[in-house]
C-alpha cells in the first residue's frame, strides 16, 4: 500500500465483524509501531491489549456506567473548552456521523442508541489501552501517545483490520484498572478499538471532510 493510500484511506471505524483478530497479528502490529519516534527515544508507552471475557465484561460495564449518568473522570482530561472554530468542527463531525446513521439532531433515543454502541466499542474484538508513566510530563509524553497510536492504526490498516481511537474507552480508569490490571503508576491516556471492519456498514463509508490547506498552512518565504 502506497504511503498517502494509507494515510487517506485509513479512517475511524463504528463498526466491527464478530471475528476475532489473532494474537500474533496483534502482537505484529505492536511490534513495528515500536518504531514510532519519542522524545529522547524514551517510548513511554505502555499498551494493555484487552480481548474475550475481559474485553465482554469491559464493554457492558462501560455502557451501564454511561447509560446510569456517570461522568467521564479519564486519567488524562478532555478539555471542555474550544476555540470557536474547532468547536464548529467537532459539531460537523457530529452532524455528518449522526447523519450516516440517518439519526435526526431531534432523534435522542437514537443518538442515545449510538453512543450505547460507542460505549460498546462498535462491537471490536480486541482494545488497545496506551498509557504513560504517571509521573511523566503528560502534555509532552501525550506527543508520543499520539504519534505511536497513528502508527499503530496506519499498520492495521495495511492489514485489512480498522480502528477507532477512542476516549469513549477510556472515561472510567477505574473500572479499566480493575479488568486488565493497569497499576495506578500509569496513567490510561487512550484507547484503540481494533478489528475487522464491517465494510458495508453507512457509518464505515460515509464522506469524511477536512479543513482546506489555507486554513492550516502559512507560508511564509
Ligand atoms: C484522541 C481521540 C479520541 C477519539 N475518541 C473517539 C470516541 O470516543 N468515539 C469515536 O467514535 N471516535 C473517536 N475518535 C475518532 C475521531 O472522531 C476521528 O478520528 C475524526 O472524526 C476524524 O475521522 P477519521 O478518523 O475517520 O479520519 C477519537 C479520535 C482521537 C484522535
């Protein structure tokens, strides 16, 4: 696969097979994202890769926490404010995903039904969960995160599997903790959900969009 074919064609995936991914394709996956650039070469993460009976009692326990109210209390906070701009962003991507599903803005049962499917992980086998050392500069080992998590979805990708990053993963550290024995020294910054996309699914194939290079890119020469 050509290096700008994966980078396009790689895209969030909402919906997975019922099949598991084997280990080895897993570990093989890990394996090469390995080679992800880090500050000083540190490569501060550290991934629990959570599947089967853990992953099945994960993803109910996240979806009852959501669906009782609970707040989102992650390990590494998501900002709640925006500049405007990128707040119109988020909101568009909301329309645009809500609208591959053909659920209307007003439709709260069935915006409720998708986020019971998020909180579920869209049905993925396997989840990754990339964590730092807690005492670790979170603002500076969270570039690390980021650049060892594309890596990780980019070679999936070249292997037919799709992911989606998720913080809908990751809002309950606790109940994390207590499924795949992530020690309190280590900090969950995200998680990966990875398996066989469902290729046929509206909400795997919907149009993306992106902002346009002038509204990214100053020249300056
Ligand atoms: C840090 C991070 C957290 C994300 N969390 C979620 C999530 O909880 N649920 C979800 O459906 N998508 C999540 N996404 C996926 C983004 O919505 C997605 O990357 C963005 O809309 C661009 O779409 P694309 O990945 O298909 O190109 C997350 C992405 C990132 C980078």
């Amino acid at each position: 696969m050509k290096m700008e074919e994966a980078i396009t064609g790689r895209r969030s995936i909402r919906k997975f097979k019922n099949e598991a991914v084997p280990r080895e394709v897993i570990a093989s996956i890990l394996d090469t994202a390995r080679w992800a650039p880090s500050w000083g070469n540190t490569q501060p993460w550290q991934f629990y890769v959570i599947t089967g009976e853990p992953l099945e009692a994960f993803r109910k326990a996240n979806r009852d926490e959501i669906a009782g109210g609970k707040v989102f209390a992650p390990d590494v906070s998501i900002p709640e404010i925006w500049p405007d701009h990128l707040k119109k962003r988020y909101g568009e991507t909301g329309k645009i995903l809500l609208g591959a599903l053909g659920i209307a803005r007003e439709d709260k049962e069935g915006r409720n039904n998708f986020y019971g499917e998020m909180a579920l992980l869209f049905g993925a086998p396997a989840l990754i969960i990339a964590c730092i050392p807690r005492e670790s500069s979170v603002e500076y080992a969270m570039l690390d995160i980021g650049l060892v998590v594309q890596t990780i979805c980019l070679l999936a990708h070249g292997k037919g599997l799709g992911t989606c990053i998720m913080a809908a993963a990751i809002g309950f550290p606790k109940l994390l903790r207590s499924i795949a024995s992530i020690p309190e020294e280590l900090r969950i910054t995200v998680g990966i959900a990875l398996g066989y996309p469902d290729g046929d699914a509206p909400i795997n194939t919907f149009s993306r969009v992106r902002a346009e290079l002038p509204d990214l890119v100053q020249w300056i020469d």
